[in-house]
C-alpha cells in the first residue's frame, strides 16, 4: 500500500499495550488534522479500556516522530482567509491536554527530528524517551510564529532562562539538553526502542525502562546556563539584544546574531507569552493563550512571509513587517493576548481524562 492511501495512523494492539505511529513518513509525519482525530479517537477508546495498560507513541520511517504541524496548508489559510488552521488548531491543543492529563501511562518515542506539534503530542507525556539521534525544535520565531502546542507552557518551566533562550533563537536540541530543559526524561539508544516495547507488552512501564535506559548525554546548554541566565532574563527583547551584544562569550554574539534573523514581531509576542505562560496555573490556560495568539498571527504579516521564505520560495529572504524590535508596537503586541469571546479555546472536563494516573503510571 503506498503512503497516499496508507492510514495516516497506526493503530495497534500489541497484549497490554497501545501503539499509535504517525505514518506520514516523507512528510516527515508532519500532523494533520486528520491524524490529530485519529490520536484522539484511540486515546479517547482506551482510557477506559481495561486491556490496554500503557500507550506507546512513535513515527515511521528512519527520521523522526513528527516535524509538526503542516505549515503549507497554513499558508494556504494565510493567504486565502480559509479556516482550516483554525480547526486544526483548536482540537491539536485539546490533543495536547488530552496527552498530559491521560489516565494511563503515555510513552512517547523521541526519536529523531521533533519539531512544533511534534512536541505537543510527546513532550507533554508521562514519559518522554530520547536516543542519540534525538534533535527537538521549536522553530516558530524564525518563520513568523511563536512555540505552540504547550511550547510556552513547556519552556517557561524550563531552569533559568534556558527555555526563553531555545524559543527566541528558535534552534535544535540533542537528547542531553531535552532532559535539562525538561522536555524528556529518559535516554534510550534507538537500538533499543523495539525491545522497549516489547518488553511493555509483558511489564509496567516502571519494570521495563530501567532495562534499556542509559545514562544521558551531557548537556551543553548547562554549560552555558551563566551567560544564558544573565543575557536572557530581561522582559523586553531590545534589553536581551543589547545584554548579548555588551556580553564578552563568543557564543553570546552568535545569540545576538541568530535573533536579528527572526521575526521582530514574533520575537516580542514569544517572550511576553513565556513571561506569562511561567504565571498561568494550567497547561491549558497557556494553550489558550496560544490559540489567541495562532489566530491573530494566522492573519498578520509575519507568519504567512515567514513560511513562503522558507518552505514555499525558499528564499530564505522574509521581509519582516516591522523590520525591527524597536519598531514592534506595545498595542500591536497587546492585541495577540486578548480575549476571543466565543471563539475561545475551551476544553472538555471530563473527569475520567483527569483522573490520578494508574498504579503503573506517573506524573508528567
């Protein structure tokens, strides 16, 4: 069967265990809203299902889990007024605090590229696997967006000013900075992910990690924590830009110049949505937050530029609109955060997706 008529989803029984795998391999699994329902549908079947015990998620092919949402049908929205995006939006973030509220333990395979929702629909699990091929971005800023999907949630939490300085500089991070940053827990080499799962349809989750986790990588991240803490602790952009460029570290320069790269706009919302996804009480108040932010940024400048430079054209010429942080309007800014009245994301209470986790389980 070729991809075009393959499931986008893998659904599987294997004994105790659930297998979903993102099956859109060439497109690197980026999500769509289709598989979105299907992840639903299934998770939705065997929260209350008795024979399944753990859930394991993964991605086909030799690249990656997932390399996000698929921004080409974005642009199309974008540019058309379409609402897609909107819809695809609103029930990937309920995805996501589906994810992190689930009832059973949910085992999400890291490996390779995650990107965007990519880490939506993994690094909000109960237990997050990375192996040595490990690379988690969130890139929004370098294409006009800003970290979705729980990503402001995620990276405000993260120690120090680590979290705000991924985001803004919007670059990779290998298997030791995830677990630093908070974004994994356990490492694992890629060899050894199918024995995992074998090993899940006999054990609790608790029994079968410890045989195939390895000590993590080295962080390099912690080795940069001093200067990242000190640059990157300002509330205004124009602040952190001018801490790098006074800093001495060389790679406090190469900071400064990864973010006059980026989106000046995206730049300013980001790190006003950090500052207060960190005072938000739930993960589902920052991904309101989000969705507010998705729909103002779907019909803006920046984001549609952002994704024709890098995707459509190529170019990797956007012409940001203003071009600079200090040209970026505080109203304008103001205007991403509010209240989208009947269009506000709103989430399900259902108590059986909220309930303590099993015995087997954890926290996340």
């Amino acid at each position: 069967m070729s991809e075009n008529h393959a499931p986008a989803v893998l659904v599987e029984r294997r004994g105790r265990v659930g297998i979903l795998t993102l099956n859109r391999p060439k497109a690197l699994n980026a999500l769509s809203h289709e598989m979105v329902g299907l992840l639903q549908a299934a998770l939705d079947e065997w929260a209350d299902d008795p024979a399944i015990a753990t859930v394991v998620l993964t991605g086909a092919g030799e690249r990656g889990l997932c390399a996000g949402g698929d921004i080409v049908s974005i642009h199309h929205d974008a540019v058309t007024g379409g609402r897609g995006s909107e819809d695809f939006w609103r029930d990937e973030y309920r995805l996501d605090a589906t994810i992190a509220s689930y009832p059973k333990p949910y085992i999400a395979l890291m490996d390779g590229i995650v990107l965007g929702g990519g880490v939506g629909v993994s690094a909000h699990a109960a237990y997050r696997v990375v192996t040595e091929r490990t690379r988690i971005g969130m890139p929004e800023t370098g294409i006009g967006f800003v970290p979705d999907a729980g990503g402001t949630w995620l990276l405000s939490h993260a120690p120090g000013q680590l979290g705000t300085y991924v985001a803004l500089t919007a670059g990779h991070v290998d298997a030791g900075d995830a677990i630093e940053l908070g974004l994994a827990d356990h490492f694992v080499p890629s060899s050894d992910l199918a024995r995992l799962v074998d090993l899940l349809v006999e054990q609790p989750i608790d029994q079968a990690l410890p045989e195939v986790t390895h000590v993590h990588p080295p962080s390099r991240l912690a080795e940069s924590r001093a200067w990242i803490d000190e640059t990157f602790a300002h509330d205004e952009v124009v602040d952190i830009l001018t801490a790098l460029e006074a800093h001495l570290e060389p790679m406090a320069a190469a900071a400064r110049e990864a973010l006059t790269t980026k989106s000046p706009t995206s730049l300013v919302v980001t790190l006003r949505a950090l500052r207060r996804a960190r005072e938000l009480g739930t993960l589902e108040d920052a991904l309101a937050q989000e969705y507010r932010i998705a729909l103002r940024m779907l019909r803006g400048h920046d984001f549609p530029e952002g994704i024709r430079a890098q995707v459509i054209d190529k170019d990797r010429k956007p012409r940001w609109s203003p071009p600079s942080v200090e040209q970026v309007d505080a109203g304008a800014v103001d205007a991403y955060f509010s209240h989208l009245g009947d269009a506000e994301l709103r989430f399900d209470k259902d108590p059986s997706l909220h309930a303590a986790r099993s015995t087997e389980g954890g926290t996340a």
